[in-house]
C-alpha cells in the first residue's frame, strides 16, 4: 500500500491560466476503488484562507477525473468540473462576512490542489497530502497593460489588452462601496477591451474635498478613455454594478457627452432622481431608510428601499431614450437591489417607447446581488462599509451557491459575446490566454 500510495499522482491543465478559463483535474495511480479527497486551498492578500474539497472513488484503473466523476461529498456533489474553484468557502474559524476579492492583479491567485487517502472533512493542514500542485489562476493574460490615471482629478486605471490596437473602450463601475477595484476591468482587457476601472465613490478629489464628484467626473473619465491613442472613440461602451448602473443608465440616457454603443447593467435599478448627482440619488435612497429590513442573522436588506417602483417619471431614468443595446443581468434573489422589479419595469418602459429590440434581459433564479466572473466564490452575505456613513453592517446579497456559480458562467459568457459583437461588430478579437482558453458555449 505505502508503494502505491507514493505513486499517485495529481495534474492540473492548465495549470496557468485566466481566472475564467476552465481547468482539468486528474488523479493517477491510485488503488482501484480507493476512496480520494480532492482538496484546494487558498490565502487571499489578507490573510484569510478560503478552501474546498470533494470525495471521490477511483475507478478501476486508479483514475479520478473532476471533469467527469462525481463528487460524493464535501463542498460540492456531483459532476462540477470547476466546484473546487466556485464552492471555495472561508476555512474553519475565520471571522464571519468574508467576500474573497482581488485586490493586486498583478500577481495570480495560487491555488493549492492536493488528493488525500479517505474521505476527509477537516485538518487538512496537518496531513501530508499524497499528491499537491500549484495553479496559478491569473485576471491579467500575458501582455495586458495596467496604465494608473490621475489626470483631470480622476482615479481610475485603465488596462490596455495585448497589442498595438486600437481597442474598444469600457468604463468599468462598480457599487456604493468605493475604492479602485481593477479585476474586473484586468479581466476584460484579457478578452480585447480597454477597459477603465474607475474610482467614483471615494476618489482622491472626494477625500480631499469632503464632497462627492458630479456628473462631469464620468463625462471625463469617458473622455481620457475615448481620447487615448489605443482606444476606439467611435466604440465605447459602460458597465456598471450595483450603484454603478444607477450611474450608467443616467449617462446613456442623459449625457450629451457620453456617446456609447453599449451598456451592461449587473443588479440594479433605474430608480432614481433623474436629474440627481451621486449624493442626490444617496440621499434619495436614504429618505427611505425606514423599509431596511433585518433578517434573524442581523443581516441588513436593502432592497424594498426603491420599491415600489416609482411611477413618478422624475425618478426613473427613462429608458425609453436609449439608443443602443442594453444587457441587464438580475439575480432573482437579489437581497440588496430590487434588480428583478427593475428589469420588468425598464421592459414596459422600452416596450412602450418602441426600443425594445434594444434589450436583453439575463435573469437568474436563486443568484443573488454579486454576479461577478466565473468561479469567484459566492458570498451570500458579507461585512460591508457604506461610504456615505463608514459604518460596517453585514449586507445580505442572496442566492444560493450553486445556482449562483452557474448564473455567473453563464452571464459572463454571454456578456462577452454581447460586448464583442456591439463594441467589435464583425471583427472578433482574438482571444489572449496563457494556454488556450477555451470559450465554449458548454
């Protein structure tokens, strides 16, 4: 047994890639039958270690494949090719209200895979695996630029792909909060877009002024990205999250300056004062703070505080004069935004002004707030700084994991072919890896 058991072997292909890419997982050598624990684990730039596993049996020829085999237990059950990447959870003892998030995209996440004899459960830190590798999952493919950009009062970084160019630009937002968070914008720079992360909600001209930018700083962060020598000015589109749809629906619809050829809305809402600034439209979310609600965990839920869905038209962007192609992705058990209520009410909106052809709605059952890229792992709550007070409430943003992971592929997926095919049209870009990145319709 000691023989055998010093011969199996784990591998990993790739084992260097984009955090979007798929991998396979294959175990080797094992005793026929054998019970197996694929483990992965994780240490996040702060410290907390987020890990996985699943139980398997080895076939008659000593093989486990993860893409293929079903997992009895752990994590995740059944066949779930990437569940060792989108069922990661906080390890046991850390501090509650976790959310894993990227913050340097300039070094990959290292994920450790490891097989254990048994079907093991816990205290895995103080057993010697059979078999370990290193995966490297990366936000930025080879080559990708990261351009920091502080002209004009802005905060914001702009990732440029891969080549000379020109690319299409996007202004990436996210929610109420704040700070420059760039995997997002590192990621679609990995598939052909410029695109520009921006920092709105607690930029550098905010903190040193006390006082929250107006409309004017999006317009001028549209402008750097429009007027950059890489960047196609003729095709630039917006995505916003959270808060930043509220902000990205207004530019569409309002601004004489922001001239885009697409938009992309992930959990949120129209609902707004139209003719508001940031703070307005904080303010104005704020007059109903009275329909915060609180679950048995304490956890707070924001989402009744734009329903009902206004029929005032001052406070509701109208939609109906928009003039290019919208995507809306909404989690049906979106807890923090009435993101569902909203899509149907944007839906007769552009149904009854004639532009409806212009919509897509991707909506999700039991996905919850945060859709982010594939195989982030989901938070079903987490601890939460609101800027306008800086205090720390645990925000429950729904869904439940394993629908969500699936929401967050999907979506993704046809995210990027709704950018690629308004903001390339028929010219495709090519596809930046650091193996192959398969982009199958699977």
């Amino acid at each position: 047994m000691d023989r055998k058991q010093c011969c199996v072997k784990l591998s990993v292909q790739p084992s260097r890639g984009l955090v979007d890419e798929k991998f396979s997982v294959l175990v080797h050598n094992a005793p026929p039958g054998s019970q197996l624990t694929v483990h992965a684990v994780y240490q996040c730039e702060d410290g907390h270690t987020w890990e996985a596993f699943a139980h398997y049996i080895a076939n008659a020829t000593g093989t486990v494949n993860v893409s293929e085999d079903p997992s009895l237990g752990g994590t995740y059950s059944g066949v779930e090719p990437m569940g060792l990447l989108w069922s990661f959870r906080p390890a046991p003892g850390s501090k509650p209200g976790l959310r894993m998030r990227k913050v340097n995209v300039q070094t990959p996440m290292e994920v450790t895979l490891s097989v254990y004899q048994g079907h093991q459960t816990e205290g895995f830190i103080t057993q010697a695996p059979q078999a370990a590798v290193l995966v490297e999952r990366w936000y930025v493919a080879p080559g990708v630029r990261r351009v920091p950009i502080t002209e004009d009062g802005l905060t914001a970084t702009l990732f440029l792909p891969s080549g000379p160019g020109p690319f299409p630009g996007l202004l990436d937002l996210w929610g109420g909060g704040g700070q420059l968070v760039e995997y997002r914008a590192a990621l679609l720079a990995s598939h052909g877009f410029a695109a520009l992360a921006l920092d709105y909600m607690t930029p550098k001209i905010t903190l040193e002024s006390g006082k929250m930018v107006d409309n004017q700083y999006f317009e001028t962060a549209y402008r750097v990205l429009q007027q950059h020598p890489q960047v196609l000015g003729s095709r630039i589109g917006m995505l916003g999250l959270s808060f930043g749809t509220s902000v990205t629906l207004k530019m569409a619809a309002y601004s004489q300056v922001v001239k885009l050829s697409c938009v992309v809305c992930i959990s949120g809402s129209h609902v707004q004062p139209v003719d508001g600034s940031v703070k307005e439209i904080l303010d104005f979310f704020k007059t109903n703070a009275e329909k915060t609600r609180f679950n048995e965990e304490n956890q707070v839920i924001w989402r009744d505080l734009l329903l009902p869905v206004p029929t005032d038209p001052a406070l509701k962007v109208d939609v109906g004069r928009l003039q290019c192609p919208v995507m809306l992705v909404v989690g049906e058990d979106d807890q923090n935004w009435p993101a569902y209520e909203s899509a149907q009410d944007m839906k007769e909106m552009m149904e009854k002004a004639g532009n409806s052809h212009l919509l897509t709605i991707l909506s999700y059952p039991n996905a919850g707030h945060l859709i982010e890229p594939p195989y982030t792992p989901h938070a079903r709550a987490s601890s939460f700084r609101t800027v306008s007070q800086r205090q720390k409430v645990m925000a429950l943003w729904g869904g439940d994991t394993l629908p969500h992971s699936r929401a967050q592929e999907d979506a993704w997926r046809k995210m990027l072919a709704f950018l690629r095919e308004n903001l390339y049209g028929s010219t495709k870009p090519a596809a930046a890896s650091f193996s192959h990145l398969q982009q199958g319709d699977d």
